[in-house]
C-alpha cells in the first residue's frame, strides 16, 4: 500500500475529494498553510493500493490547476537606516505538491 500526500490550492479541493470519492478512493483532507506564501492550502492524504497510484495521480493532475499568484514583501526599515521599497513579485501556485510514500503498515479498525 501507499500514502499519496498532495498539497493542493484550496480552490481546487472541493472538485478534487468529489473526483476521489466518485473514483472510490478513501481520502482525508487537512487544512494546511504554505510556508513560502503564509496563505491557506489543503493537504490530501489519500491511502491506496499500489496498482491504483498512477490512477490517483491522474485524478490529482486533471482536477488541479496552476495559477499565478501576486505578493508583496512587507516594508522593511533596516536598523542601518535604508528602506526597502516593496514591489509586487508574480509566482506560480501549483497544480499540486504530491509525495508518494510507502505504507509499512495499514490497520483500520
Ligand atoms: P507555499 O510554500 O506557500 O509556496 C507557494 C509557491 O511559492 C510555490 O508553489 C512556489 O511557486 C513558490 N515558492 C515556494 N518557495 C519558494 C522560494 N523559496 N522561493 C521562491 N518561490 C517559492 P508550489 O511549488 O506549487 O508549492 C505549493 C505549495 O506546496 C507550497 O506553498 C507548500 O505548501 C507545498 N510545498 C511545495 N514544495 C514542498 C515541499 N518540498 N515540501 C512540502 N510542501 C511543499
């Protein structure tokens, strides 16, 4: 067995555990925050047979998209006396973040 973890975009989640459930994967969705952007995200754990990994992948991959993101970096007034004028800086959010782990052992009582 193997534990698929994928850090998906909260716009993305909802769409994404309806897919799993109507393909019939079992799946918990934890409330994340990423630690570049400081912002919300969803963190799928999604425990599934080998022979079913590449399917769930696809799941993951049709129903999470990427987008651009805008941030700005706070002001900053150094202790030398120099500012920093902040300007807005573009990156690319997602699709998903999937880690694909082996399960040593799976009880479900
Ligand atoms: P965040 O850490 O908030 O990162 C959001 C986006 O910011 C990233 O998108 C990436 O485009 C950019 N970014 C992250 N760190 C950066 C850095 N040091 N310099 C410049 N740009 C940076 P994604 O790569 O698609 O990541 C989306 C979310 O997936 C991340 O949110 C984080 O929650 C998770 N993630 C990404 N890589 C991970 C990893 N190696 N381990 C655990 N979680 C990860």
């Amino acid at each position: 067995m193997k534990l698929v973890i994928a850090v998906v975009q909260d716009k993305d989640s909802n769409k994404l555990s309806n897919e799993l459930v109507k393909k019939g994967f079992g799946a918990t969705k934890l409330a994340s925050t990423g630690g570049f952007l400081k912002s919300g995200n969803t963190t799928f754990l999604i425990g599934v047979e080998e022979h079913r990994v590449e399917e769930v992948l696809q799941v993951i991959k049709d129903t999470c998209k990427a987008r651009e993101k805008t941030i700005t970096p706070m002001s900053n007034m150094g202790s030398t006396g120099e500012t920093f004028v902040p300007y807005p800086v573009s990156v690319q959010v997602g699709g998903a973040t999937v880690f694909v782990i082996d399960v040593e052992h799976f009880a479900h009582f």
